[in-house]
C-alpha cells in the first residue's frame, strides 16, 4: 500500500483536499464514460481517506 505519511501532508487542508480532488477526478471520469479511470481514482480517494483520517499519525512523532 502507498505511505502517504509524508511531512508534506501535516496540514489538514492539504489532506482534505488531495481527497476531494481524487473523488472529483474520479467523478469526472465517470462523466466522461470513462468507469476504469473512475474507479482508479475513486480507490485512489478511498486509500488516501483511509489513511489521511483513520489511520493517521503525525510524521513529526515518531522522531
């Protein structure tokens, strides 16, 4: 799976945001009758929400 524990994504707005746009992107695709694209980067919001909002823990702790 994607470690996406990076510093980069500390900020809360960055993280909901990567979401959004991953759902958004995924949206769009299945407009577009495109349902591969769709998927992937439905999945894609999924694994990052995942991550983002259960499973997360500040990359700044664990030093």
């Amino acid at each position: 799976m994607f470690d996406l524990k990076l510093p980069f994504f500390r900020p809360l707005w960055r993280r909901v945001v990567t979401v959004l746009v991953c759902f958004g992107w995924g949206t769009v695709e299945f407009a577009n009758n495109a349902p591969f694209f769709g998927i992937v980067f439905v999945g894609l919001g999924v694994v990052a929400g995942y991550q983002f909002f259960i499973n997360w823990t500040d990359p700044g702790d664990s030093n």
